[in-house]
C-alpha cells in the first residue's frame, strides 16, 4: 500500500504541479487517495469549451502546449480551505473581448510586458511574441496558455487568462508537425526508475519536464537533485527545461536509473559576512549554494569554514531535547541580545501541551522557529525581524515559541523524529521540505477541530509587514476557532454538569435505597431471630412441660376398678376451663393424697402454678391445702366437683 501511494504521490504531482509535498497529499487524503478525483479537484476542466474550440477548427494545433495549467508558478502554501478566493470570472467585465489581456512572457531569462486585446487569436499572440522574442512561430514552445484549448483560432479572453498570468516561451529543438506535437503532448508516458534495489513506475503526461521527474524522485529516494546521477536520458540540449514529449523516450516504457553522486569531502562552503553599524545593511553573502533541502543525508554540512560568532546555536549530537532547547535559548540572546522571543525550554512534546492542549480559553498559538547557520537568511530575520518590537508583542501575547537549529545533521534528525511522533508524518515531511535558501523559518501550529497540526509555514525571505502579516491572519483564524471550541467545552461541561448531577442524584438514591435494604434485612432478621427465640422458647417450655406432664403422670396412682368393693373409692368429677365444656373424671382412693390429684391435672396439661382448683362447697382452692391431705379429710369423698380457673 505504501508503494502504491508513493507511485499515486508521484503521478498526481507530476500532472498537477504541485510541488509542496504536504498540499499534494492534503489533496490526495482529502480524495481518499483517488488520483482522478483528487486531479478534478485541482484542476477543473472546462470541457465545453474545449470541446466547441477542438470542433471548431480540429485541424489547427499550431502551438505546442507544455502544461495545461502553470500559470501561478509559486506554489500554494496553504491548504485549499485558507486559500483567498481572488481570481476572477471568466465571465467578468474585465475578461470582455474588448479589454485589453495583460501577460507576463519569461523567455531567455527575462520577463516581457505583453499588452494585446482579448479579441485576439492564439495566432495573433505567437505573432506579436515572434517579433518581442525573434523565435519563429513553428518553432514556439509555451507553457501557461490554457492547454489544449488554446488552439490558433481561440481568442485569448475564452482561455481565462489572469491579468500578469505568467507565459513561459522557449525555441523547439527541431521542427515537428502540428499533429505530431499534439499527439506527443497529450500521451502519456511510462518511467521505470531503477533506484539501489527498488524500482519506481511513474506516469506523466508529454507536458512534463525533466527537472519536475527529477524533483518528483527526490521526494520518493530523498536524493537531492544536485546529487543524482542519472543513466537512461536521451543526449538533448538543455534536457531539464525539455517536456517528455520531446525526449524521445522508448515507448511504451522507458527504462532509467539513479544514483546519488560520491561526496566530495574536500569540496568546502565560505561564506562572506559583511557587517556594519547599520542593522538594516547587515548582510550575509554565500560563495557556493548550500543545497536544496536539508535532509539527513545530505553533505552540505561537512567541513563549513566558520568564525566563532557564527558557531550553530546548538552543539553537534544533542542528547537531551530540554538541554538543546536550553542551550539554543542562551546562544541566541548571547548572539542578538534581550530583544528576542522568550523561548520555551522544554521538549516539543510540552511546547505542545502547554499550548494546544489545554483548555480552549488558556490554549496559545505554537510558533517553532527553525534555524539553520547555513542560510544567507538567518542573521537579517533573526536581527531585524524577530527584534522588532511589533513582532515580539505580538509573539508574546499570541504565541508559545519554541526553537531548534537544524545545523547539524545530528539534531536536524531529532527534531524531525520529534514532530513525527507528536504531529504524525506529514507534518515531518513538511519540515523536512523546506529548502536552506529559504531558511530560517517559523513554522505556526494551532489546535483545529481536535486536531494538533501545521497551519502555516513563513519563510526567512519575507519583510518585516509579511511577517506580522502571516502572524495576524494565523491569530485571526485560532481566535475565531478558539471561541468555537470554547462554545464546545462550554456546551460539554453543562452536558457533563448535568450528567454528574444526574449521577450523583442516582448515587444518593441508589444508597437511601441500599440504607432502606438494609434496614429491612435488619429488620427481617431480627424478627426471624426473634421467631426463632420463640420458637425455641416455647419448644423448650414445651419439653419442659411435657416433661413435667410425665413425671406427674408417673406418679398418679393407678385408678380403682368400678367394682371395687373393699376400700373406699372418691369419684372426682373435674370441670375445665373456658372455652372448654367438657369435662374430667377420674376415681381414686379416699385415702389417696391432694398431690395425687394434683399430678392428675398435671398430667393433664394442668398444672397447679397454672391454674386454681376449685372445690365447689365450700368454695376454697386446693391448691393452697396442704398436698399430704387425703381427699378423704378435704371432704372429695365419696364425690365431689371441682373446677379448674386461669391463673
């Protein structure tokens, strides 16, 4: 999958243009990697026009075309979505036939004011440049025109041209036929590069040129351009400035390869420091050009001739990322005094969270300066720009600023490392794209929707108003995303307010109705202990009673027979207790004691601590008689009725 992107990354900035890394894949992520869709969303085509031109006169192609849309030749900074909407309709007055269109032609290294109606033919322009430029209209090559709808017939106000659109023009090797050009512009063309043990296959349009293939391959090996040596090129004049379809490349697929050159450990870098009194005149001069990018690998690092005042604000193979930031601080206000930005101290990892990732009304703007001793760029901006006190106020009120020398390779790798890990890869190949020359740099990172990321890059080749300029327009739109992300946090902890009362009511609820539990298993269980008290009460009270029952009833002497004749026999009719009406009868002998009728009873289920036994005349309770008296003496005999009462 990875190779496959690579190879879509190739193909969509070699037919777009673009040569900003970073913006080509926003386009290619924002089209889910789609290169047709992520194609139309660049470039829009106009096919109505375009067709009604072609049908109008198809056998006219007196122009070769280069590219179909390179008429802004500096590459976009920003993403689509901070772009300002400033080019005009088509449709516009100032567009009319009957305005003048005003171009810009770079040919021969120099730029040429054309002023020609819009009524005018493509074949009027090619005209009027074969007089400004001396080449031969069959021989004119431009690029920027409007593609494959400038035909010679068009009128320059139907192709939508800008006012000052810039025009490339350059001679034709070689004479060709109209059709033959056309037909070689519009092909497409396969490049199989062979690099160290990988291979590449790219597809271009005719209109591309040898310097963009080879820019497109650093980007896919990381070989500088100065630095590949390539094998597989046809001998052309000026091959770098020449478009694929001139070339003659093997069809349908030509085979390259590329190497990166041997360094030259002898070759050394000067540099010129020119200084005076004058701040604004101070200059640095370059003898040799450092290069075009500072990856890695690159040597332009090697052997560089400097004096002590100009020694890299931080020492070679730093360690620690807090004691580099600590270290690139001091050297920095040693070198250009108080009047600097108040760097953080710290690792990128806490720049961050101390700026993007705190509450939205504390959070701060993050403004990584990168700086590189190599640039002609570095003393003037660090000087003049970054002292000036509108820059400073402004820095200090809006912004947490964090610093890094990429000098050394050593570090460079370390910070790269670091903004991988914090931001994600493309915002590390975003750095890593920023040439020397354009160098030093401050780099603007904002929190947007959620996200943490790179809003803008500003260059070390800017004024002084450009640069409060990009700072402004950056505060701008972080204040507006701020108050929105405020209006959220605000909006989140009224639903996480709400949610926590909630909570909490539930919580309060949910213990009174555990407490309420609770008391009722108390309760419970103490009941249920207490029946079980009871019960084993009264199973107690019963054994005891049934025990007393028997004991009683052991000791009842046996009853006398009815026909017992020879002793004297008292029959005792006994009478129980409410709500009982029956009644007991029971004989024994008159010489028997009260305690034998009383175990009687008892045995009963009647003991004398419970109940009163009442004689009916006289009325008088045995209970209380003497238990030795003989129911004889207690006058129970020959019969007697007794009643039985609760105690």
């Amino acid at each position: 999958m990875a190779e496959n992107r690579e190879e879509i990354l190739a193909n969509f900035q070699g037919i777009t243009n673009i040569e900003d890394v970073a913006e080509a894949i926003l386009h290619l992520d924002e089209s889910n990697w789609d290169l047709l869709t992520a194609i139309n969303r660049v470039m829009p085509q106009d096919g109505s026009s375009s067709h009604n031109s072609r049908s109008h006169n198809s056998d006219t192609h007196d122009v070769e075309m280069i590219d179909e849309d390179i008429s802004v030749i500096t590459p976009k900074t920003h993403p689509p979505d901070r772009e300002e909407n400033n080019q005009a309709s088509t449709s516009s007055p100032r567009n009319r036939s009957s305005d003048l269109v005003e171009l810009q032609v770079h040919f021969n290294n120099k730029m040429h004011e054309v002023k020609i109606s819009g009524a005018a033919t493509v074949s009027d322009l090619k005209k009027h440049l074969e007089i400004v430029s001396g080449v031969p209209v069959c021989r004119q090559q431009i690029s920027g025109l409007g593609g494959s709808r400038a035909l010679s017939s068009a009128s320059l106000s139907s192709l939508g041209l800008q006012k000052n659109t810039v025009l490339r023009l350059k001679p034709a090797d070689q004479l060709m036929a109209d059709d033959e050009v056309a037909d070689r512009l519009t092909m497409t063309y396969i490049l199989r590069v062979k690099h160290d043990e990988r291979e590449y296959t790219l597809k271009y349009p005719g209109t591309k040129t040898v310097q963009e293939v080879k820019n497109d391959i650093y980007s896919l090996t990381d070989v500088p351009v100065r630095n590949q040596v390539w094998t597989g090129w046809p001998t052309v004049t000026g091959l770098d400035d020449t478009v694929l379809a001139m070339l003659g490349l093997d069809l349908p697929q030509h085979d390259l390869t590329i190497k990166r050159a041997p360094v030259n450990k002898q070759k050394e870098y000067k540099r010129i420091i020119v200084e005076s009194s004058d701040s604004d005149n101070s200059s640095v001069e370059e003898i040799e050009d450092a290069g075009d990018g500072f990856t890695a690998e690159d040597d332009m690092f090697v052997d560089l001739v400097q004096s002590e005042r100009l020694q890299p604000l931080m020492s070679e193979n730093v360690d620690d990322e807090v004691l580099g930031c600590i270290e690139f601080a001091q050297r920095f206000r040693a070198r250009y005094g108080p009047n600097t930005p108040n760097f953080f101290e710290g690792t990128l990892h806490d720049a961050i969270k101390e700026s993007c990732l705190k509450p939205a009304k504390e959070r701060k703007l993050l403004g990584v300066y990168l700086h590189h001793e190599q640039s002609v760029l570095s003393n003037v901006f660090c000087a003049q720009l970054l002292g000036c006190d509108t820059v400073l106020q402004t820095l200090a009120a809006n912004f947490l600023v964090y610093g890094w020398d990429l000098t050394h390779a050593s570090n460079n790798y370390m910070l790269l490392n670091s903004i991988a890990n914090t931001l994600g890869p493309v915002a590390s190949m975003t750095i890593r794209s920023i040439p020397v020359d354009r160098l030093p740099a401050l780099v603007i990172i904002m929190r947007v929707r959620s996200n943490t990321e790179i809003y803008s890059v500003i260059n070390g080749n800017v004024g002084v108003s450009e640069l409060v300029g990009g700072l402004v327009e950056a505060i701008e739109r972080f204040a507006a995303q701020r108050e929105e992300d405020a209006r959220l946090e605000r909006e989140r902890d009224a639903r996480q307010r709400v949610k926590r009362e909630q909570d909490e009511a539930y919580q309060q609820s949910l213990e009174a109705d555990r407490a309420k539990e609770e008391i009722k298993k108390q309760q419970e269980l103490e009941i249920k202990q207490e029946l079980e008290r009871a019960e084993t009460e009264r199973l107690m009270e019963e054994a005891k009673q049934e025990a007393l029952r028997a004991g009683a009833a052991a000791r009842v002497p046996e009853e006398p027979c009815v026909e017992e004749r020879q002793r004297e026999v008292a029959r005792i009719r006994i009478r129980l207790p409410p709500p009982h009406h029956d009644a007991l009868e029971r004989r024994f002998y008159a010489t028997d004691t009260l305690a034998a009728l009383l175990d009687f009873l008892a045995s009963k289920g009647y003991p004398k601590d419970n109940y009163k036994v009442i004689s009916s005349w006289p009325r008088r309770d045995l209970t209380t008689e003497s238990p030795s008296s003989t129911l004889k003496a207690l006058k129970l005999y020959p019969q007697e009725t007794i009643m039985l009462e609760e105690r």
